[in-house]
C-alpha cells in the first residue's frame, strides 16, 4: 500500500504507537505532520523518520485537551501540508484507579485528554479532510473499554466514550465520504511498561492473566512498527475505503469485538 500524496496528522507521535505511525507513514510515502505535547522527543521522531523517506514529517506542538491549542496546531499543519487526508490519533494517558474511590481529578484528567481530546481533534479534522473530498480518521479504544477492568475504572469508562465517540462520528461523517475507526491495541510501549512498573507484583500476576495469556499469536504484547505500523497504513489508504465505524483489535487475539 502507497500513502503517496496523502496529507496526514498523527498525534501522540512522539512515543510509543504515534511514533510507530508516523514512521509507517513516511515509509509509505505520505507526508506527515506529528503532535504532542513531548517536544524535543516529538521532533526527534519527526527528523528521524524522514532521514529514511520517501515520504516527510515535521513536527507541531498539541495539547489536546485545548480547543484553541487544537486548532491553531490544525490549522498550522494543514496549511504546511495543503490540505488534510487523514488523521491518526493515538494520544492518551493511562492511569489507575479504583470504581469505589476514583477521585475526580482522576476522572477529569483521563476525560479531558482520552474523550475530549478525541472530540476536539476529530472535529476539527472533519472540517479539514471534508474540505480536500474526504479520508480517514483512526482513533484509539482499547480492551478496557469493553469489559470490566478493576484496576483502571476512569481509563476504561473513558475508552468506552471513545468507541461510542468513534460509532457516532463514522454514522455522521459517511455522508461527507469520511471514514471514522478504532485500533484497540496491544502493544509494547512506554504506556504498557510505565503501567507495569506501578503496579505491584500481585497485581501484574492478574495483569499476565488477564493480558497476556489470551493473546493467541505468541503470548507477548506487539511491537507497534511490526505489528501496528501495516494495519495503520491500510486504514489511511483507500484501500480502507468501505470500513467505517470499526472497533479494530489489533493484539494478537486478545479480545474479540461482538
Ligand atoms: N499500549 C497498549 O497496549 C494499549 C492498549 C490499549 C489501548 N492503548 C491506547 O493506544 C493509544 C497509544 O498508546 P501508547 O501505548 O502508544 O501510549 P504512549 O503513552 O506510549 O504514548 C502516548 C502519547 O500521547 C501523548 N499525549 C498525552 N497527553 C497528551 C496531550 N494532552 N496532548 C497531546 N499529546 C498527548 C504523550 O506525550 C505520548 O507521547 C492510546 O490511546 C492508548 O490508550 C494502548
């Protein structure tokens, strides 16, 4: 699959899975524009990825828990790149917590950066990629959001927002010839590792269990340029063109979406 001439925003790019993208992207060809709130990590990625091409990426500060902050960074990378195909949408947090004690600063914080940062991204690039005749929008659910997780109630209530999010905007946008998704991941990354290091060893016990185990390719969490990167291009290409509002597992067989 060719991305050549694609115009793409991926947030997140400036570790783990965002990271992975924008180097899947600009080896298919595409130029790209990356976005965090990581800077110097942001541009590295950026720089790096098109010293090896075809395609090119530079790199935009985001918060995506700003409107304004959102749509300057939009607005800044869609005129770099003339206009916008698709965007990919990995940015988030993970952290714990639990359903009988969930402070509300923990609720808030995971809301306002996994669901509004959603929102506020995929509105803002409806406009963009209605105005160039349609494209993508890839975002990011996860297994937590479809069945109970004890140790991370805030996350998991937040990544089921997304995939109702993710089923509403791809009912709305079919009409303008956009396509919304979501990637629910299983991945080695700084996220995955961070989350492993805070919990206990009781707890990362449960945690092989319940994870690692039903993963039926291997056993092991993916590696995000290997395993993510394709599935992340096909669903840029318009070889993608009739799959919309998808939750896409892409974890080796770790859950099964009904
Ligand atoms: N790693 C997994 O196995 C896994 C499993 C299920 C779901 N997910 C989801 O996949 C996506 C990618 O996860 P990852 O493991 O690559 O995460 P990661 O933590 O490695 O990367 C997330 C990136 O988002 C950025 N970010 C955080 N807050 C931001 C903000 N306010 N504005 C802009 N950027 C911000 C971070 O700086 C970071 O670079 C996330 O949505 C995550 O919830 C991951």
């Amino acid at each position: 699959m060719n991305l050549t001439g694609k115009r793409i925003i991926v947030t997140g790019s400036a570790r783990g899975m965002g990271a992975a993208t924008v180097r899947a992207y600009v080896k298919a060809g595409a130029q790209v524009i990356g976005m965090d709130v990581e800077d110097v990590a942001g541009i590295k990625v950026a720089v790096d990825a098109s010293e090896v091409g075809p395609g090119t990426a530079s790199y935009v500060h985001v918060d995506i828990t700003s409107r304004s902050s959102v749509e300057v960074a939009f607005a800044e990378a869609t005129k770099i790149l003339g206009g916008l195909d698709a965007l990919a949408h990995p940015a988030a947090i993970q952290r714990s917590s639990d359903a009988g004690d969930v402070s509300v600063e923990d609720w808030d914080l995971m809301f306002a950066i996994n669901v509004r940062g959603t929102m506020l991204t995929n509105q803002v690039a409806y406009h963009a990629i209605k105005a160039t005749g349609g494209g993508s929008i890839i975002n990011f659910g996860s297994i937590s959001g479809q069945r109970p997780e004890p140790g991370a109630a805030a996350y998991s209530a937040s990544k089921g927002a997304v995939h109702s999010w993710t089923r509403t905007a791809a009912g709305t946008w079919g009409k303008d010839n956009i396509r919304v998704n979501a990637i629910l991941p299983a991945m080695a990354t700084p996220m995955y590792l961070e989350a492993r290091a805070r919990s206990t060893p009781e707890q990362n016990t449960i945690s092989h269990w319940r994870n690692q185990v039903p993963i039926a390719l291997g056993g092991v969490y993916g590696d995000p340029d290997r395993d993510l990167g394709p599935v992340m291009v096909f669903l840029a290409s318009d070889a993608s063109r009739f799959i919309t509002g998808q939750l896409i597992p892409v974890d080796g067989g770790q859950t099964n979406v009904r």
